[in-house]
C-alpha cells in the first residue's frame, strides 16, 4: 500500500520546513510513504528547501497556475507514480501533519473514498466570529448542494483512495475544495470526515486578498460548479423561478384591467411577458 502526501507550493521556503517535519515516516498499514511537492511558480527558493528536506517528488509549473490547478496535477501525478491513497495538505502548516494516520484510517478500513479533516473551525483562535460564521454557513450550503455531511467543506487536508482520485475533475481556477466535494456527491462516492488539529497561524492566506473577493469567487463557483453537475435541477429551479414570478405579475395586470385600471399598468404586462419568456427558455 503507497501513500503519496501531495503539497502544493507557492513560495512557501520558510514554512515548508516545518510542514513537513510534521508529517509521518510510518504509519500501519502503509508500505511506503512519499511526498510530493507541486511547486506554483515559486520565486523563491521552495525547491531547493524541498529537495534539502529529503522530498522524494517535485512536480514544477514554469508560472503561477492556481491551488485548483496544482492540486489536480498533483493528483494525476500521484496517480501515475503509483499511489494507492493520496493525502493532500498546505505548504503553510495550517494541518498537523501527525493526524494523516487518523485521516487515511477509513479509507484503510474501506469505510470512505474520500475523507476531510474537520478543523472545528470554532475552535480555531485567529478566526474571527464573522468568518466562523460564513465557513459554517458556507458548509451548510455545501451540503445542500452536494447531498453529503461535510461540516467543513473548505478544508484541504483530505485523502484520496486512488478509485476516488481516478474520479476527480477539477475545472475551476480558483480552488477545488467545493468542486470535489459537489462531484462526489453526484457520483455517490463515500465521503467521511474526521476531527483534525490545526497549527498555529504562520502568514496571511494567499488564495484571496479580502472576505469580500473570497464570497464573490466562493459564490460563483458554488453556481457553476453545480450547473455543471447537477444542471437540471439547477436550470429547473431557476426557469421555474423566473416563470412564476412573471405569472404573478402578469395576474396583477389581470386585476388592474379588469377593475378598467389599464393606464399606468402597461409596464407590468411588459415585464410579465419577458419573465414568462425568459422562464419557458431556461
């Protein structure tokens, strides 16, 4: 049984020393144990760390392609080196290494395909009450979506059986934590989670430069995500929607003509046979 811990990698020479001082060089049930650095177009010196450190793989983009990019080619290059679980975490430290045996242990036990770490976001202290509460509402919606009970669906620290990795598809260029999840969950793989320590806050995050920015790409993901995999029922809700809404208005205009209230109200039949149009084509 081959382990390959994958860890994607901008710029990160001074953190990944610790990152992977953290992370196991036995665990039961494992054969072998490798890591697997993709580096995003570092600038710095996070290769040659890399290599000081005794990592056995370095996947190298020439320029910068994205957490999502880095983390699919990752994948597929953990595949080809003959990976049975893959176990994916930050190059910042956030994950303690030491819990990747609790992590990998359900899909040891063929009891998952997938597991996440849950960090228990409210426990976590540089977290702020308003960003506990999108990560939690965020989830939430993540689980409608999906149709699973990951109660932290932004986590990065996850393992992959390798059925579950030959599955993967990541066509977002911001970041696949949401995508996989939803895709899962489309194709009924078994997706378990598991109580994970994080580390103590090393730097700033680099995926967004605001909450706001973060919500705005989040959001547009989750819907294209979503049309993308479950597009009937999207499309349905959303036509069905703008349908009804148009007969409504439409029915307010009835009222009006027939009280002989016509003038004044012709804007609404307008807007009534647009929505009634719009929401026949979705």
């Amino acid at each position: 049984m081959k382990l390959i811990i994958q860890i994607p990698c901008l710029n990160e020479e001074l953190t990944l020393p610790e990152t992977i001082r953290d992370l196991p060089d036995k665990i039961e049930g494992i054969d072998t144990i490798e890591i697997l650095v993709i580096d995003d177009g570092s600038c710095d010196r996070t290769i040659e760390v890399a290599k000081t450190l005794g990592v056995h793989h370095v996947l190298k983009f020439t320029n910068n392609k994205g957490l999502a990019k880095a983390f699919i080619s990752g994948v597929n290059e953990s595949l080809k080196l003959g990976a049975d679980i893959i176990v994916n975490t930050d190059a910042d430290n956030q994950y303690f290494g030491g819990d990747i045996p609790k992590l990998i242990q359900p899909i040891l036990d063929k009891m998952a395909d997938i597991v996440i770490g849950d960090r228990q976001v409210e426990t976590i202290s540089h977290f702020s009450p308003l960003k506990i509460f999108l990560q939690k509402f965020g989830s939430w919606v993540v689980r409608q979506l999906s149709g699973t009970q990951v109660p932290d669906a932004t986590s990065g620290f996850r393992a992959y059986s390798r059925e579950a990795a030959l599955q993967l598809n990541v066509v977002s260029d911001f970041t696949y934590t949401v995508e996989t999840i939803i895709s899962a969950g489309t194709k009924n793989l078994a997706i378990e989670h598991v109580p994970v320590k994080t580390n103590p806050k090393l730097r700033e995050s680099r995926l967004f430069p605001s909450m706001q920015i973060y919500l705005r790409r989040s959001f547009v993901t989750m819907l294209k995500v979503y049309s993308m995999y479950r597009p009937l029922k999207l499309f349905s809700v959303a036509g069905g929607a703008t349908f009804f809404l148009g007969l409504a208005i439409g029915c307010r205009y009835l009222f009006f003509f027939f009280q002989g209230q016509t003038e004044g109200h012709i804007q609404s039949l307008i807007l009534s046979a647009i929505l009634l149009i719009v929401g026949f084509q979705i």
